[in-house]
C-alpha cells in the first residue's frame, strides 16, 4: 500500500507535467495579429490595418474603445463609461465607425482573430486619436510679395475650428508638420518642400524674383504617424523685382573704318533671359573709353537706350578701345559686361582652325572648331547669318568661353537656306582676333530657277556664251555643274556639263541651222528648271562660200588695178558744196555708159551727173550713208545722196541701195534677208554689174549678171554677215571696188 502511493503521486505528478507542458506549447504556437496603424476621421470613423498571427483565421475583429481617460486608464467612477466600437472582415483592414466622437481623447484598439482552435487576440494600444488623425484640408487666403525680399512670398491660411483638432497654441509650439507645393508661371511640374509653420501667416522664401507661383499647402499632426492631409485650394501670387543677377553678353561689329582710321562700330547685346533679369529692365547704359583715357563726347545712338534695344551704333577713335553695358531695373543694375576693340592700325590676332559645322536637322546644326595653337584664349565668338542678295539678313552670334569648342546652333536656321558661319577667338584686351569662315545647309534642294544665258559673240561656226549666277536665294544648295543644252529640227538634242563655278562657255564647231540654247543649275539634290532661252542662227556655209566668192572676184579684178591719177577724172573739178541734191534718172531714155573707177574723193560729185555708185573695200560701206531716210519704192528714179559720218562699225543701219552689189553664181535658195521694207528698191527695177575696166593686159571684162530685187536683198545681207564677221575675227578686208548701176526694166 505504501508503495502504492509514490507510484499514483508519480503518475499525478506526470500528468500535471504533460498537462503544464500541452498548455505552454498551446500559448507559444499561437501568435496573435500585430496593429500596423489606424486613421481616424474626426467625427466618422477610424480604419486600420494590420498582420496575420500565426493561426489560420476563419476572420478577425477591430475593437475600438473610446476611453474618458488618458492612456488607457479606466476611471473607477461609476459615471465613467468605455464605448466599443466594432467591425468584421476576413481581410487585413476593417473602418469602424465613431459616430460623433472627438479624436482629443484615447482609444483603445485591438484585433482579435477567430479560429477553428479557438479565438486569439493582440494587446490593446491605447493613445490620443488625432495622433492618427487625417486633418482637414485648410483654406488658402492670400500670397503676397515682400518688400526687399525678392525671394520670399507671405501665405496667409484659415481652418474651420470645429473641424481641426489642433488649437492655435499647438500650432505655434510647433505641433503641426506642414508642406508647400509651388509651380512658376508655365513651368509642368511642381516642387514640394518642408515648410516650418508656426502660425496663420508663413514666410516662406523658396522663389525667384519677379516670379507668378501657383501654391498650395498641406498639414499633419506632429509627426509621421500622421498621414498627410489633402491639399488646399491653390492662390497665385508674384515675387518682387530685384537687380539682375548678370550682365547682358556684349559684342561688336566693325561698320566701316575711314582713312584717317576711325572706325563707325555697332553694339550688339542679347537680352538677359528672365531667370536673370529678375524683372523687367528699364534701360541699358553703354560706357566706351579710348587706351589713353580719352573721353568720347559722341556716343552716337547709344545714348539714353530703353528696355527694347538691343543694338547701338557709334564712332570710335583709331586707338584701341573698350565698351562696357549694364542693364538696370527698378530694383538695381547689373554687373557689366566688356569687349575690346582693337586699334586700326594693329594686327589682327590668328583665328581658331579646322572649323566644321554638321547639319542635325532642318533646323539645327553642329559647329565645331579647335583654339589656335600656341596661344592663350579668353573666349569664343560663333557669328551665322543667311546669304542673301535682294533682302538683308540678320546676324545671329553667341559669346562663350575658352573651354568651349563646339556650338549647335538652333536660332534663325531652316532648310534650304545658305549660311556664312564664322568662329573668332577673343584675347583679352587684345580683342577679337581674325576669323574663319564657312558656308552650310542645313538640307539642299533643286535649284528653283535656271541661269540667264546671253549670247557674247558668234564668228564662223562657234558661239561664246555667258550666264549669270542663279541668286542665291533659289539655289536652294551648292551649284555642282551647269548643264548648257542647244537644239535644232531634225537633229537629236546636245548638252554639255561644266563644273559649277563656270559662267563662260564657247560652243564650237556648230552646224548651220537655228538653234535654241539654254541652261540649267544642278546640285546634290538635282536639276533645277531651265533659264531663259537664247536663240542663235549658224550660217557657216554661206559665209565660206562668200569667202570663196570675194577670193574670186578678186582674182578677176585686182591682178592690176590701174592708177586713177592718169584717168580724164584728174582734171575733173567737182563743186564744193556738200549739200544733198537728188539724181533724176530718166527711165524712158536709153542706157549711156558710165566710167568704170572712180576715186572715192570724187564719189559725190559723180553721184550728181551719173546713176551709178562705186563701191570701195568693207571700211568704206560705213561712209556710203544717206543723210536722209532711203527712197520709197515709190520715187523711182531718184538716189539720195551719200553721207561720211557714219560709224565704221555701224553696218547694221546701211540702207537698202547696197543691196545691188552683186556676186554671181549665189545660191538661189537662201532665205530671204530680215530688211525693214522701208529698206527696199522698186519691184520694177533690175541692176546688173557691167563695164568694169580691166588692165591693159588682156584680162578679159566679167559678164553681166541680172538678178531681180529679192536676189539682190538676199546678196547683200550675205554680204553684209561676211563682212561682220571678218571684221570680229580681225581678218583684212580685200580692196575690192565694185561699178554698180541702176537699170530700168527695158
């Protein structure tokens, strides 16, 4: 029996052990949820969230306790209360209505989880509301610019009391965490920024001068439990001017320079970008002094400049100079800016080298260059500007400094448009030294028009042309050829290709026939239209055959030609007056015969008493003129008298009576002459060649020729071409002498 009884106290014993055992590993494995945080709604509801323990749940309850006192500490007054407030979810979060309640006071929160082993629920936390509180949005009632604060705006702010649980003691002990959003006039985005707030009024100094903002302001309850509250209505307001904060870029460029080497030079300056000016400028100031301290007394149009220039102009002595500029606000002036301007008798400084410029669009391109070796540089100065012939262009430049080499030029640039770029390199005091230039498109098209092509001169069987240059402004890229092409019927059309900077061509060895000729422009994007159009007539064959005719004529006439000092006409006294009288031939009357040479001194006097006319070498047509407009086809029987006052060269004016010398055997096809009719003989009259004398040798007389008037003027505008072209070419004329008369029908 005794023994008996260690045994059952071993086997109770053993049991309490396994029973401690089961309910300790009970309690560890279930881990209750963990509260991650709530928000409350004053006078609504609270919402919070938080983690799964480690026993699977069926779902959870939030239990709210509203407490009447601090920290969680239930009053033993019968007259105290605790309120609970409930929700379900099988979810991670749950909204627990408050009804009316005031976030001034502790709650108490715990999540409970409901399983299959049994109900497992976390440890209250118990804390005032509003530390979790969304607060209101406040009412944004004014922004306004401070004097002498261009940098700062005041933000004036108001919220309904009843609403926001922070009194205005707290806010100026710094309960609240607030935050300012601003965005500039046209700027997309907006910045935020911590703002310090510790009243209804803020200085808030985040800005730029003369700046239109856009802001908006949240708050929260001390700290980052507190979730941020939604933002206010947003109110506008400007910053205050101030002084600008740089100097507006300066440079200069050289008009004209005079013999005693003044020089008339215009400033130029950009206008400094707003973020720089800080308001707006009112005037510029231009300060100009020469090396020696010599004062300038005249500034030219750089006195008293308003907010609108951007240029001036004004003489500068031969001495090196400098020019300063500062621009000014109501707020204050800006630093100055400074170029140099060499003297006119110094020499110019060397330029940078290797310049390139790449096209990156229609609209853009890469300039870039190297510093010259060996030297010392203080800037850069990038000059572009379209070329241009009928409008002027303006010159876009930009200043940079020593480290820069490259440039993308965005600014007055489109396609099919050529530029001059130019680079110069600034040194100091010295000034800007020479430049290097270039010329670029952006993007080259097709010509849009083709050359004007003129016709030089025409002898023999070649024709010397010229053309103008397309105007730049159609080439619309570089000429990399000219294409002349010149046509006639019945033949396959010709061109030829010259090289782009030839404007001079001679076209040899043409065929006779008209021909059309005209030219056009090529670049690397293609042929462009055609220019004018020049027409040329090619008379090659009639010419060598008039040539062949004259060899003849002369072989037959000139193998002696008599002294006209031993003829009857030595003695023959001629009247003096040089009056023009008209030679009546009687049509009805036989024909007489007429001396055969005649001296040329002698012509006008024989001209009164005999109806012939003697014809010397080409030089003397010029002198054969009438000094009154030629017969009528009417006034038959009648020639005017000649005249010696005629240009040589003028063949083209000869009137119509020279159209009766006449050479045999012409072609009877030749295209009838371009002779005004006022030019014409008498359709009732015929000429012939007759009694021409020859030497006592025994050279036989030519026979008589008869031709009707058409012949005639065919012959002699052959005639008259032949002896054009000779006289172009710098060939002799022969000394041939023609008899020609006039002969009635019978």
């Amino acid at each position: 029996m005794e023994r008996s009884l260690p045994v059952v106290w071993i086997c109770l014993l053993g049991a309490g052990l396994a029973l401690v055992f089961s309910v300790s590993t009970s309690n560890t494995a279930h881990r209750p949820p963990r509260l991650i945080g709530c928000v409350f709604i004053i006078r609504s509801n609270v919402t919070c969230h938080w983690e799964p323990g480690d026993t699977p749940a069926t779902y959870y309850t939030l239990k709210v306790q509203r407490m009447h006192s601090l920290s969680g500490v239930q009053s033993s007054s019968p007259n105290s209360s605790v309120k609970t407030f409930t929700c379900t979810t099988s979810g991670l979060s749950c909204t627990a209505g408050i009804g009316r309640s005031t976030v001034r006071i502790d709650f108490c929160i715990s999540i409970i989880l409901h399983g299959v082993s049994g109900n497992v629920s976390s440890a209250p936390r118990c804390q005032l509301g509003r530390k979790e509180v969304i607060l209101p949005p406040v009412v944004l009632n004014s922004v306004q610019q401070v004097s002498d604060f261009p940098e700062c705006l005041n933000v004036s702010w108001s919220r309904v009391l009843h609403l926001f649980p922070v009194a205005e003691t707290e806010i100026k002990n710094g309960h609240l965490n607030s935050q300012i959003e601003f965005a500039a006039k046209g700027q997309v985005n907006a910045q935020v920024r911590n703002v310090s707030v510790s009243g209804l009024c803020i200085l808030v100094c985040l800005f730029r001068p003369d700046t239109l903002y856009t802001i908006r302001l949240q708050h929260r309850y001390q700290g980052p439990a507190s979730p941020w509250s939604q933002w206010s209505n947003a109110i506008q307001g400007r910053t205050a001017e101030d002084a600008p904060s740089a100097a507006p870029v300066l440079w200069r460029e050289v008009l004209h320079t005079s013999r005693n080497g003044w020089r008339l030079v215009s400033l130029l300056w950009k206008p400094l970008p707003h973020s720089q000016a800080n308001g707006r400028v009112v005037l510029y100031n231009v300060n100009c002094q020469a090396e020696n301290d010599q004062i300038l007394s005249d500034y030219g149009s750089c006195r008293k400049l308003q907010h609108a220039n951007t240029s001036c102009s004004l003489p500068l002595p031969p001495r090196r100079c400098s020019c300063s500029l500062t621009a000014s606000t109501i707020a204050g002036m800006s630093p100055e800016d400074q170029v140099w301007i060499q003297g006119s008798s110094e020499t110019e400084t060397p330029p940078p080298a290797k310049l390139t410029a790449t096209p990156l669009g229609d609209s853009s391109m890469e300039v870039r260059w190297t510093s010259p070796p060996d030297l010392s540089v203080s800037g850069f100065v990038v000059e572009w500007f379209a070329v241009r012939e009928k409008t002027s262009s303006i010159l876009h430049w930009e200043k940079l400094n020593s480290s820069c080499t490259r440039l993308v030029i965005a600014e007055g640039v489109k396609p099919l448009e050529r530029y001059t770029v130019s680079v110069k390199a600034l040194y100091g005091e010295q000034g800007a030294g020479k430049n290097i230039t270039l010329h670029v498109y952006t993007r080259e098209g097709t010509p849009s028009a083709g050359p004007n092509v003129q016709v030089e001169h025409i002898y023999g069987s070649s024709v010397e042309l010229s053309w103008s240059p397309v105007p730049v402004e159609l080439l619309n890229g570089f000429i990399r050829n000219y294409t002349l092409f010149y046509i006639t019927k019945h033949r396959p059309a010709n061109s030829i290709t010259v090289p782009g900077h030839v404007h001079h061509y001679t076209l040899e060895n043409m065929s006779p026939g008209i021909y059309d000729i005209f030219i056009c422009a090529t670049t690397i994007a293609g042929t462009g239209p055609v220019g004018n159009l020049a027409n040329v007539h090619i008379v090659v064959l009639m010419l060598i055959f008039l040539l062949a005719q004259m060899k003849m004529v002369k072989q037959k006439l000139f193998q002696g030609v008599p002294d006209p000092a031993n003829s009857t006409l030595s003695h023959w006294n001629p009247e003096t007056s040089m009056e023009s009288k008209k030679l009546v031939v009687e049509q009805d009357k036989p024909e007489v015969s007429y001396p055969e040479v005649f001296l040329l001194d002698k012509l006008q006097e024989v001209e009164k008493t005999h109806s012939f006319l003697c014809i010397s070498n080409p030089q003397i047509f010029a002198y054969l003129h009438p000094s009154s407009p030629p017969a009528k086809a009417s006034d038959k029987g009648y020639i005017r008298n000649m005249s010696k006052t005629q240009s040589v060269t003028d063949l083209s004016t000869s009137p119509c009576i020279y159209s009766n010398v006449l050479c045999s055997q012409f072609n009877q096809n030749m295209p009838p002459p371009l002779l005004p009719c006022s030019y014409q003989v008498s359709q009732n009259s015929m000429a012939c060649i007759n009694d021409i004398k020859q030497p006592v040798d025994g050279v036989s007389e030519l026979p008589v020729f008869q031709f009707t008037p058409t012949d005639e003027q065919k012959t002699f505008r052959l005639f008259l071409e032949h002896l054009r072209s000779q006289k172009s070419a710098g060939l002799p004329s022969p000394p041939s002498y023609f008899v020609v008369r006039l002969k009635s029908p019978d």
